[in-house]
RNA sequence: CGGGGUGUGGCUCAGCUUGGCUAGAGCGCUUGGUUCGGGACCAAGAGGUCGCAGGUUCAAAUCCUGUCACCCCGACCA
C-alpha cells in the first residue's frame, strides 16, 4: 500500500478525551475514531491488525479442531426468554421492536450466542455418535455498556471469537476445555501479549472449569493475583489464601472486657476514629442469610468479604447480607453494632479471626461497642476458614511465596457451561442404550478487538507503539526521504514492488513531507521495521534497516537491502513463534 | 444510576469571574517561494450560527433556565 492511497490521520496532539495509553495511541496513530461512546470505526490500520488477529484466531481454533460457522446478529428475544437470560441481562440486552406488516416483532442484538447455537445444534444434532462438536465465529457482539469507558477497551459493540462446544460427558467436555485452553495460550502468545491464565469463578460445574486470560495492565478493570512462584493465579473473586488455621486460644495478653459508648459509628472508619485503634485491630461482625438463615461471618476489620468462599464454607446454596430485621433479632441492636459477644446465631469465622487480641466489636446493643474482646474467653470457636478476599502478601495456596495483586484485561474465558442452555433449549441426544440426555457445553471467547487494545496498553515507548511482526499493520515501511528526486524514488519503488513480491506486508510512505516528519509518524504507529533510502546514504551506495526498537539504524549496500530486510523478519518471525507453546 | 468535569475552526487551548466593538493563538489545511536526515521558514489565504433551545438585556461565547453530547470516579459488567 502506498500512503498516499489509503487514510493514515496521525496526530501529534494528544486529544483530550483520551486518557489511558492505549486509547490516546491508538487514536493519535491513526487506528481508530470514536464514533459515540462505546462505538469505534477501525481505520485502515487499526482493521489491518484487527484482521491480522482473527487471521491468527481462525489458524488456531482450526488447528484445535474447532469449526467456523456465522450466526445472526440479529436474535429473536423469545430465546432470552426461554433461557432466562432476557432478565438476567437486563438492561445490557439490547432489544427493541419492529414493525412487520401489521404485527411486531421484538428482537435482540446479540450481546452472545450461546442461545442461537444451542437452538440451532438442538434441532440438527440428536445422536451420540456426532458428539463431540466444537464450533465457532467471528461476530460482533452488542452490550450496553451503562459506562462505557477506556476507548476501546469497554465498548458496547465489539468484535468476539466466540466458540461453544458441545460433548456427551464430562470427559469430552474436559478434554475439548484443554483443547481451547492450549488454543489460547498459542493465540495470546502468537499476538505477542504477555498473559496470564487464572483460575475464574467455576459457575455450575464446579472445580477447575473456568479460566480468564489476562493481560496485566495498569488500567485493566479486573483484578487478579499472583504468587510471587507463579504457580498460582486466580482472579479476585477467586483467589484463595495459603493461610493456615492459627491456633485458638486466649492471648496471656487479654485485657479486661469493656463496653464503651461509640453513638452513631457504625462503621469500622467511623469506630476505629472514634477509639483510636486501627482497623486491623476490630473485628467485622457480617450478618448473612444462608438458605435463609442466619450466621454471623467474622473478619478481621481491615479485610473484605467473599461471599462466594463464605457460601462453600457453610455449605450452603444462596448468601445474602441479612436485612434489618434479622440483624435486630441476633443481636438486639441495629445496624452497625453486632458482635460476637452474646450473639444469638451460629458464627463462622476467617482465619485471622482469632489472633486479634483484645479486639474491638460491636457489643450488640444499640451505641455501643466492646473492647479487649478475645477469643476463647469472650466468644468461642472451634475452627476457622478462609472467608475473605485475598491481599497483597498473602501465603501462595501452592506454597511458592506470597501473593500480589495486579490489574488486567480480560482478553479471553474458557467456561465450562454444563448443561443450562441445553436443558433449557432442548439440545438433547441419544446414547448409546437409547437414552436421553442434554448435551454438555462450554464456551470459550475471546475479546478480538481487546487483544489490539491491550497490546496498545502495554507496549509503546515514548514516540509510540511498539508491535509484534505477527499483528503491526504492516511489517515494513519503506521511506524515501525525498520523492522529488527521481533516483531516490526509483529505488524505493523496486524495492517496494520486491518486498510485496516476497510476501512482505509492506507500506511506501511516498508522502512529500520531509523526513523528520516521516520518521515521527512511523515510530507513533510502530511499524516494525524501517527501509530508509535517500540522503548522504545513497550518495555511498547504501540503505538503512532500522527496527522500531533500536537506536541506531544498520547500513547495508543498496543491492542487499530487500535481502537483508527479507533476512530480518524471517528471523524475527522465527523469534516470535519461539514464543508459541507447542 | 449517584458524584465530578468539559463543550469555542480538523486538533490542543485562551477569552467567560466583571456582558460591549470585527471571537483569538499554536498546530493542521490551501497557494506561492525558500528549504529538505527526527514533526522547517517566509508570505498570502480558506475555515467558527462559540453544543442546542429558550430567556434576561440596547447588547450574550460571557448572565439565567432547560436540554444534548463527551470524559473521569463510583455502582454494574452472561
């Protein structure tokens, strides 16, 4: 392609609506324009990459065995409905009602599919013998976003792969899972994103059945920790804590058990200003409804809850903070003074529960709180779990150091579904004897667009983005400094004509601007590499090779210059796929 | 949806508090010339109903009311 013919709107000004990296490079280099909040047209250059990573999608899903199929945009809403998921998307499921002839029909636009492929396999596939199928696309997907934000990080249409598979059993179903899951890390790999697999929340079937693919980031919306041995990763939500259960026994340091007026502070800020002890020093007195009924959830004041570790720990289907009501009858005050002194209700307790000697709590009557409250003597417990979300510092659950917490993008989920949709939607089969059963799915996606943007996130340098060879708009710009002159182009363009005969994804920048303008604009978009011919260089006979990276660009005689690029990136390339897992 | 902020040529912004004359600057764009290895210089130009609507006033970019859009923080995110 030549500059000149396609759009390339570089700007050098930052725009002011932009904030984080990725959204301000990718607009000042020509990638993108917003349309609205929440809506992007690629550019030219931004497409080419775009293209590039479905490009690499499509090879990798083939390569697991996936099949690629293309499924309307457009939904009928009575299939939300029937799955449930018109509520449960809520305001996020885009749907509105057309006029056809003299009747209406209301319709969706796809924010997924596990809808219209489930209906779809539900009335074409019915025997056992044609299972296992995994079958994907490449679609836009429609959200409402409430907010969209970070350019196009959060956007309320997007480009996905999203790929669903369907098995009669469970060991189908785990060995197509890992099939995906080495798909990804190759895709991730392949983009030149540096990811991290971590464990996600299981959903219905439990164990090891989903994973995020995340690209650490400092704007990433989600967290995620670590262990410092990187033998752990998980998000949030997830994440357990090595901890080990500490010893319960009242501390030789126990002071007398008081109760102290503490009107209107309810909370552990407003308690731990009034007393002047610090937060770690309370204890959190939560009131949940489990299945209904009440227990008391203990923590340390400065940590925060899981509701999802609180609910495995009781055991229980459903966890939900109690209402005024039931906090009044456990413990006979309101809001904001429970405690475990006196408590009426079982408690539950996290594991740095009992090593806070001569806590502070609420004392279970309205204004007023207790301290030197201490276990053993003042409450008991017999054991203690893991009830809170995991911090920064906490012992690896694998034994390999400490945790950290960092942000990241979510750029992929394997999710093992079970069988909701399929039950839901009739996708049943026959087995072997005859019998009747759902089929069991999963689902597998990928954020296309994401994968761009969180490169754009995470790798630029001062002038502007750094790619990959595998997914740059192009791989090689040739520049000659100076078009007017007749020698200097005829050059630039044999060895452009040659570069795109050898296959190379090449630009000619045959802009008539001078060079400091050129080597400006090609370092902010990040071409790779750079052919510069003109100038004191061609006088010696000579061209210049430069990465995108180095400081310096390498002089080669005018007759090498295609071969050296053509070297260049075959090694290059080779470099990058060393990178690719297996 | 709660809180905060911003809307002035394509981009970045000044002007608004304290109403006043023809609405400015830099970058970009057009034309001509000089230049030509890291976003050149000179000259001449084009381009703005100051987001939109209403109001106050002799007079509104500026004050008031409403409205729309965008950005940020939070809530939400199969």
């Amino acid at each position: 392609m030549r500059w000149s013919k396609t759009l390339i709107p570089t700007m050098r000004e930052v725009p002011s609506d932009a904030e984080i990296p990725s959204h301000q490079l990718m607009l000042r280099a020509g990638l993108v324009r917003q349309l609205m909040a929440g809506a992007y047209t690629y550019l030219p250059l931004g497409w080419k990459s775009i293209r590039k990573v479905e490009a690499i999608v499509r090879e990798e899903m083939n390569r697991a065995g996936a099949v690629e199929l293309f499924m309307p945009a457009l939904h009928p809403i009575d299939l939300y409905e029937r799955t449930g998921r018109k509520a449960a998307f809520g305001n996020v499921l885009i749907n509105f009602q057309v006029q056809r002839g003299d009747r209406k029909v209301h319709l969706a636009l796809g924010p997924t599919h596990e809808e219209v492929i489930t209906d779809l396999i539900a009335r074409h596939l019915n025997s056992w013998r044609q299972l296992p199928l995994c079958l994907y696309q490449i679609q836009t997907k429609f959200r409402n976003e409430e907010r969209p934000r970070f350019g196009v990080l959060r956007t309320s249409e997007f480009i996905m792969k999203d790929a669903y598979s369907f098995s009669a059993s469970l060991e189908q179903l785990d060995a197509v899972y890992q099939q995906m899951y080495h798909a990804y890390c190759r895709i991730f790999s392949r983009c030149g994103l540096n990811y991290l697999a971590v464990e996600a929340e299981s959903g219905p079937i439990g164990g090891d059945a989903s994973h995020e693919f995340m690209v650490p980031a400092n704007n990433g919306e989600d967290s995620v920790v670590r262990s410092t041995g990187g033998a752990y990763a998980a998000n949030l939500e997830r994440a357990e804590t090595g901890r080990q259960p500490p010893p319960i026994q009242t501390s030789p340091h126990a002071t007398a058990l008081q109760q102290v007026a503490t009107p209107n502070a309810t909370s552990i800020e407003q308690v731990s200003r009034l007393l002047k002890c610090s937060p770690s020093q309370m204890l959190k007195t939560l009131i949940y409804l489990a299945d209904s009924k009440p227990v008391a959830v203990l923590l340390r004041g400065d940590h925060v809850a899981n509701e999802a570790k609180i609910r495995r720990a009781l055991g229980a289907g459903t966890v939900e903070l109690a209402d005024e009501k039931t906090i009044r009858a456990v413990t006979g005050a309101p809001t904001g003074f429970a405690g475990p002194v006196g408590i009426q209700c079982p408690i539950i307790a996290d594991h740095d529960v009992p090593a806070v000697v001569n806590a502070v709590t609420g004392a279970n009557a309205a204004d007023m709180h207790l301290t030197g409250v201490n276990v053993g003597r003042d409450y008991a417990l017999a054991t203690t779990s893991d009830l809170r979300m995991a911090v920064a510092g906490d012992p690896s659950p694998r034994g390999d150091g400490t945790l950290e917490v960092v942000h990241g993008i979510e750029v992929g989920h394997v999710f093992k579904l079970g069988t909701k949709y399929s039950v839901a939607l009739n996708a049943e089969f026959l087995d072997e004897k005859e019998q009747r059963h759902p089929m069991i799915m999963g689902c597998y996606g990928i954020g296309v667009n994401r994968i761009v943007a969180s490169l754009a996130e995470t790798s630029f340098d001062e002038n502007g983005l750094i790619w990959p060879l595998s997914i740059a708009p192009y791989e090689v710009v040739v520049i000659p400094l100076n078009v007017a002159d007749p020698q200097v182009m005829s050059l630039a363009e044999r060895f452009y004509a040659e570069l795109q005969q050898a296959g190379v994804d090449v630009l000619l920048d045959d802009r008539d601007a001078r060079p400091g303008f050129k080597f400006k604009d090609s370092d902010l978009i990040g071409f790779p590499l750079r052919l510069v011919i003109g100038g004191k260089g061609l006088q010696e006979g000579l061209a210049e090779v430069k990465w995108r990276t180095a400081s310096e660009p390498e002089k080669v005689p005018i007759d090498a210059a295609v071969a050296a690029v053509l070297d260049r990136l075959t090694a290059r390339r080779a470099e990058e796929a060393r990178r690719v897992p297996e």
